[in-house]
C-alpha cells in the first residue's frame, strides 16, 4: 500500500534530535514561556525574514487572534467585512465568524484553485476591511495589482499561509507579503508540530504585541488583565520540535518539488487535468504541501486508485458555505468552486515519498479506464 501520508515515516528521520530535544525540554523543568520557544520564534523570523514572530496554539487561533488584534486597535469594528475564497478550508471562514466579523465569499480561479485576484474588485463594499488570501496547497497566491487595490481600497491583506510554509512570490517568502499571516504547523503540514501549534507573522509591531498579549489572557503582566484575552499558547516542546525540523524545511520543500514535476511528466490520462504551472519558476516557488488533479470521474479514479493499493485524499469533499455549520449561507452558489470540490482528488506526496511511488501512481492513473 502506498499511503496517501506517512507521518511515521517522516518524524523517523529525526528521531533522536526529537528524543533529545524532548529530552531538554523535560530536564528543564520549565514547560512554557521557556527558552525552546523564544528560540523557534527567532528561528522561524530569520528564515522568513519577518519582523514579528509570535507563536500560538493553532492556524485557527492565529488567523482569529490577528482579527481580534485588529479590532483592538481600531482598524475594525465587529459586522466589518473581510473578503475570503469559497473553496477554502473551514478554519479560515471560522477565524472571521470568531472575531465578529462577516465572510464575503468570492469565487477561486479554476486553474489555480486559489482566488481569483482579477475579480476582486466587485466583492469590496464599504463594510470591506480585509481581504485573506490563502495559499491553498502550497501555491503562492499574490499579485502587485491585488495589492495596489487594497491600497487603493484602503483594506488589511492577511495571508492563511497555513499549507505554504517556505513557499515565495518574487523571492519573498509567503507569510510575509501582506499585513500579517497565520501559519499552522499541525502534524501534515509541511513544517509539522508532534501535535498542535501555529504562529502570527507580521511587520507591525504593535499589533503582534497586541496578539501575545490576547493569546495569554489578555495579561503581559502576572494577574493584570487588559484585554478580554484567550489561552492560546505554544508549549516548549513544540517549539522545540519544530526548530529541530525548521532546519530541513527547503530540502524537503525541493524535494516536493521534484516529485511535483515527475507528475508532470508521466501523468498523461486525457481527462485528468494537473495543476497548471505557466513557467518553470512557478514551480521553485510552490511548495506542494498537496499534489491536486482534477477529473469529472473523480470516484472513480479514487476507487481505482484504491484497488491497486493507493491511497488518495480529497481536500475537500464540501465546500463551506455547505456545512451545516455555516447553513446561513447555504444558500450560495458558486459554480467554479462547487466544479473544484466535485472533481478534485490529492495524490500521495511528501518528502518521504519516492520516485518509483510517483511513477506507479503515474502508470495506474494512466491505466485508468474510464
């Protein structure tokens, strides 16, 4: 069996640095607020190049922290709206609803399956405060004309840069292109905790000290309590995990990279449709955190895929708007991203994987009869 994802595999590679980063931790007696992660945030803010790290429990409470962050300053108010892809990942809808803030749901680009940044401009209202671009499966999603817009609109452009870890535009890393960033490292993701953890990026400063504050109670001082804060904390022994793997994060984004373009060249079935790449440097700048394709028999390809011992994901089967948690907007339609959630299908990649599960995948899907 080809797994879809080996986390097993993948932690084993640094076994011992994690048993001996445990290890420290545990000897130190000192389980949070210690030394492991001042020392991941200052790891992560030089390989980013970000001016202000600050680390939390999940992507969730980032995103919803940096919204709340802004309404402490001022720059919104509760019922402001905030402009987010349709097709993306529940948590991102979730972090707005969270702060007292309203989705605009906009269509993605079929061809990127990230938003479409040439529409953007009938989506803003006076209510619009923000617009969030999600760098949906580790590709880059930015634009000058986007952001020349958001200047012009006067809007917060926020990255959900949960799934790009290392990816870049331009030769800038993602996370830090806009007014802030969250980041999620949850176990698959490409940069993975052992558990739970996130971080806030961004070059305002006095909005991240706002945000370490609320994540602590709302207190940056012992039992005094400014903000109505929640507890949203990185333990130490996630961050020291995670500087332990911080260390191989390009190698194996390259390594993505590379399985990324084997797919390229040996997948050929006339109705799967890959992930469009107009030049070569676009794939230097993706990360593949996933490897998507998209048919219109995409079941069945994953029944077949299946019999001949291959696992395959769907990311994600339902859109948002869809949920019976979000049935207030069920009444949405649209037609680009309900087509993306129908046929689109996430084959095995990581940077355990190996040429020859690429190729055997390749040839089974090529091998498909429709």
């Amino acid at each position: 069996m080809i797994k879809f994802y080996d986390l097993q595999k993948i932690n084993q590679q640094y076994a011992d640095e994690l048993k001996q980063a445990a290890q420290e931790v545990i000897d130190s007696g000192w389980y949070l607020f210690g030394e492991k992660v001042k020392n991941f945030e200052k790891s992560l803010q030089t390989y980013l190049s970000a001016s202000n790290v600050v680390t939390v429990g999940n992507g969730l409470d980032a995103l919803k922290l940096i919204f709340q962050g802004y309404i402490e300053q001022g720059q919104m108010q509760r019922g402001d709206e905030v402009i987010v892809p349709a097709n993306t990942y529940i948590a991102t809808i979730l972090s707005i609803l969270g702060a007292g803030l309203m989705p605009v749901f906009a269509e993605p680009s079929i061809n990127t399956y990230n938003l479409d940044l040439d529409n953007l401009e009938s989506k803003i209202s006076k209510r619009t405060k923000a617009i969030i671009i999600v760098h949906l499966y580790g590709r880059a999603c930015w634009s000058s004309e986007m952001m020349s817009l958001a200047e012009k609109y006067g809007l917060k452009v926020i990255e959900d840069n949960a799934q790009a870890i290392g990816a870049s535009w331009g030769g800038i890393k993602t996370g830090t292109l806009g007014h802030a960033s969250a980041c999620s490292f949850y176990p698959s993701k490409n940069l993975g905790a052992l558990g739970d953890a996130g971080a806030v990026l961004t070059s305002d400063y006095q909005l991240a000290a706002i945000i370490r504050k609320l994540a602590n109670y709302g207190s940056d001082e012992k039992y005094v309590h400014d903000l109505k804060g929640s507890n949203s904390r990185m333990d130490e022994i996630q961050a020291a995990f995670l500087d332990v793997k911080l260390k191989y994060l390009d190698s194996e984004n390259q390594k993505r990279r590379e399985f990324a373009t084997l797919y390229f060249e040996n997948i050929s079935h006339p109705l799967v449709v890959l992930p469009r790449i107009s030049d070569p440097l676009q794939n230097q700048e993706h990360v593949w955190h996933l490897f998507v394709i998209r048919t219109a028999k995409r079941d069945a390809l994953k029944e077949h895929l299946l019999k001949n011992g291959i696992e395959s994901l769907i990311h994600y089967p339902t859109p948002p708007y869809k949920q019976k948690a979000l049935k207030e907007y069920s009444y949405l339609h649209f037609p680009i991203t309900d087509k993306i959630h129908q046929e689109i299908l996430s084959l095995p990649l990581s940077q355990v994987s190996t040429s020859e599960e690429i190729h055997e995948i390749s040839e089974v899907i090529n091998k498909f009869e429709q």
